[in-house]
C-alpha cells in the first residue's frame, strides 16, 4: 500500500515539470509582446505634431521678450510708518544685520503688518529696529503686541514712536 502512492506522485510531478516548461514559453511571448509595445510607444512619444510644434513656439516667443515688453518689476517696499499719528509703536526685533531686519520686514508687511525700521547707534555700532504700527494708546498697541505673540510667537514691547 506504502508502494501505490509513490508511482502517483511520480506522475504528478512529471506533469507540473513538463506543464511548467509550456507556461514559461508563453511567459516568454508575453514578455517579448510588451516589450514590442513599450519600444512602439517611445516611438510615437518622439514624434512631434503640429499642435506641439505650435506650442514650442509659443513659448520660445514668451521666452523671448525684450525689456520693452517685460513685465515691471513692483517697487521696492518703503521701511518707514505709514502711520505716524500715534505716540506708541511695537518694537518686535533688532539687529546689527540689516539684510535680516529687511526680511523681517518684508515678512510682516506681506503678512498685512505696518512694519518699519529706524536707526539707532549704541556704543558706536548701528542697530536696525522692526517696529510695527503707530498707536494712539498703550492699549492698542498692546492688541496688536499680543496677536503677534499668539500668531507667530514673537516677543515685543511697546515704544515711543520717537
């Protein structure tokens, strides 16, 4: 009894190994197919037509503007108060660097603040000061002070706007 399996699993791997060469052949037509298509589809990928020819050469033309016809560019953003009725002011930063103190500033005119920056000389070294706003009371100026605290965690103190 031990002896009647073995001719059947014998038979049975015979058949998977001679069934397994057939489906690698067909395997390797599908293969052999698909790369077929892919290199056709590069080929035609290469191919211009005249819808794309039109629209290379538009934008070469677009590419090709004089100074003439360039767009202008925006002026340069003032750092003085816009405001200067107020007595009080926010003074939220200071530096010797006054390429970082004109960042700053941008940051927050961009951000919809009345930023500016003044001059002042300490011990014989120039400091640049961002300040925001002119204030007619401590009150409104501390407002301000605490929503820029709240919205990007920036110390300030409130100033004479002298």
């Amino acid at each position: 009894m031990k002896y009647t399996f073995f001719p059947i699993f014998v038979l049975i791997f015979a058949f998977l190994l001679v069934g397994g060469c057939s489906k690698d052949e067909k395997v390797a037509e599908l293969e052999e197919q698909i790369k077929e298509s892919e290199s056709q589809d590069l080929l035609e990928d290469t191919v211009t037509d005249e819808a794309t020819a039109e629209l290379t050469d538009t934008t070469v033309d677009d590419y090709a503007m004089t100074p003439e016809t360039a767009p202008e560019e925006e002026p340069a953003p003032t750092y003085m108060p816009k405001h200067t009725d107020g007595v009080f002011t926010l003074q939220i930063a200071a530096g010797s660097n006054p390429e970082w103190v004109k960042h700053a500033a941008d940051t927050y005119i961009r951000r919809g603040y009345d930023a500016f920056i003044t001059e002042t000389i300490v011990d014989d070294q120039t400091f640049y000061r961002l300040r925001i706003g002119s204030f007619e009371s401590v009150a409104a100026a501390k407002d301000i002070g605490l929503e820029l605290k709240d919205k990007y965690s920036v110390d300030f103190w409130i100033d004479n706007n002298n």
